[in-house]
C-alpha cells in the first residue's frame, strides 16, 4: 500500500496509497480531470447551483478528519452490513455503457418457479414463506433499501448462482432505509439513531449534526472492495424525472480516499469531488474509481437550512 510514482510525491517519501489518491488533482497515474469552473464549459450535466460540484468542506467547521476515519473503518467491523447495487437495471438508473452483461437481482428473482422462489426465501431466517404467493415473485419489491431486505445468505445465491453484482456493501445509520431518498420525508435535526450507531459512530454524529441540514431523514454508508469498480449511474429513472430539482445530501469521505466524479452521459468528461464533503447533483450519472483498497463515504439526505441555501446560491453564482 504504498504510492506508486506520482507527479504529486516525487521527492516526498511513500505514504499510503490511499492517501497519495486522495490528494492528487491531476497527474496520469490518478486519471484526474481538473473540473471546469461552471456548467459552461459541460451543458449536458444538470450540476447544483451552476456548477458540476460544490465544496461543502468550508462550511462545517473544524473536523478531526483522521479520527472520525479512524472510528468508522474500527465500528464497521462491529456491524451487521448489508450489500446493495443489484437492481439498478430494473429502475433504468444505469448507464447505457453498463448494460451489457449486467444481471439484475429483480430479473432473476421474476424468473423463479415456485420451488426455487420458496428455497430463495428459507436462506432468511426473517421471512414467512407461508406469506408469499410463490407462484408469483415478480410482485414482490425485495432486496436493498425495501422493507424485504436480502439476507446474507441470499445475496450469495444470487452472486454465486446469477452472478448479480452487489457493488457497494451498505450501512444505515437511521432506521426506515426503504425511505430513503425521499425528498418529503419530515426528519428531524438530530435524526432517532440506533443505540448501536450511538454507541460506535460518536465522532461521526457529531459531524454529521454539525452539517447545514435544517432536517435529515436518511444517513447511510456506502462502501466499496478492493479492486471493484461500481456501475455507473444516475439516481432517477427516466430524463423527466432527472430534470426535477436535485436531492439536498451531504457527500462525507472522512477517509479522503474515494474518487467520486459525475460525467455526462457520453463520458467525455469527469468531475470529481474537491474535498472530503461535497455535493452534486445525483441526476447527473456519477460513480467511484477503481482502487486497490477499501473505501467508502457517507451520504446523509435531508434538507439545507434555508438561510445557508440562500448563501450557497449567492456564492456560486458569484464565481
């Protein structure tokens, strides 16, 4: 884990190469595009108040970015974690590029007879079989942020018998994960987290509570392996529904170790996240490099405080 030659650290001695990434802006071993200052120079992107990205980082105050890592990568090991990135065909989120190949979890579940449909069901212990109609499994919403999540054991099947692909591996840091996205959710300022999340993630609610949300109803990490390169996508089905106002979130990568970028959808250019919080604007399509190493971010759904929109606007319209 040490950095490969790097425009960056020439001179300077090895250092983890997941940190040598995440300070790079720009040489060729890190494939980074320098991001334009406004929408000007990339009209195909939606953006967020004019611009590909904004930089949220300045606006939360002093954060002890290490130890807030430190305390998440340490907590994970101590958490249930779920797997998600298995139905992006089926809501028509992923890019075109992306579709050859890629085996959705909804498809393959719609295709099961009845006995293979009730065996699916027994590899979780939190499911009635008597409760299903197993002659028809296209009717039921299961899998990642629905109220029928899989368990373990049938992510495997449908990894090692379908070869569905689950990209990220997931934590909820709030309960109603179904909800999440959700733009008329009420939430509150200080969300109902769990006594577990209470109790391993302090310094991390610490942060999120001191980030300019006026509401936050969804709190979830996103993860990904070593070596996995997620699907590209956007987080809307269709170009009408792209077209609405953007989702209000926070994007935190505590770690500074995750390339996240958006890109128009003929990929000729990317935008990648400027600091360790950010936004954009998640109609836009956008995904994460490939690394040789974890990483993960936490995105947390809410709404901006009113007052603080209005600053963000005024200032980004300003250049």
């Amino acid at each position: 884990f040490f950095a490969q030659k790097c425009r960056v650290f020439e001179g300077i001695s090895p250092q983890p190469m997941r940190h040598a990434h995440a300070r790079c802006r720009g040489c060729e071993r890190c494939k980074r595009v320098v991001t334009p200052a406004s929408l000007a120079q990339d009209v195909r992107l939606h953006g967020v108040l004019g611009q590909p990205m904004l930089d949220l980082e300045p606006y939360i105050g002093a954060v002890d970015w290490d130890a807030v890592d430190a305390e998440i990568r340490l907590a994970l090991t101590k958490c249930e974690l779920d797997w998600c990135g298995e139905q992006m065909k089926s809501t028509n989120w992923i890019h075109p590029s992306a579709l050859e190949g890629y085996v959705d979890a909804k498809d393959v579940i719609a295709g099961f007879g009845p006995e293979e449909f009730a065996a699916f069901l027994k590899l979780s212990d939190d499911i009635d079989v008597n409760s299903f109609d197993l002659n028809h499994p296209e009717q039921y919403s299961m899998g990642s942020q629905t109220r029928i999540p899989f368990s373990r054991k049938q992510v495997d099947y449908l990894k090692y018998r379908y070869g569905v692909r689950f990209d990220w591996i997931c934590y909820s840091l709030m309960p109603n994960v179904s909800e999440l996205l959700d733009p008329g959710a009420p939430g509150s300022r200080h969300p109902d987290f769990t006594a577990e999340v209470r109790a391993l993630f302090p310094k991390t609610l610490e942060l999120i509570r001191a980030l300019p949300l006026s509401s936050v109803f969804q709190c979830t990490i996103f993860a990904v392996d070593a070596h996995v390169l997620p699907v590209l996508h956007r987080d809307c089905g269709s170009d009408e529904q792209c077209s609405r106002d953007p989702h209000h979130y926070v994007l935190l990568v505590p770690g500074g170790d995750l390339r996240q970028f958006v890109c128009d959808k003929a990929l000729t250019q990317k935008h990648y996240g400027p600091s360790r919080a950010f936004w954009f604007n998640d109609h836009d399509y956008h995904g994460t490099e490939a690394d040789p190493f974890f990483r993960y971010s936490i995105q947390v759904n809410g709404h901006f405080d009113p007052s603080f929109f209005a600053q963000l606007a005024m200032r980004s319209k300003s250049g």
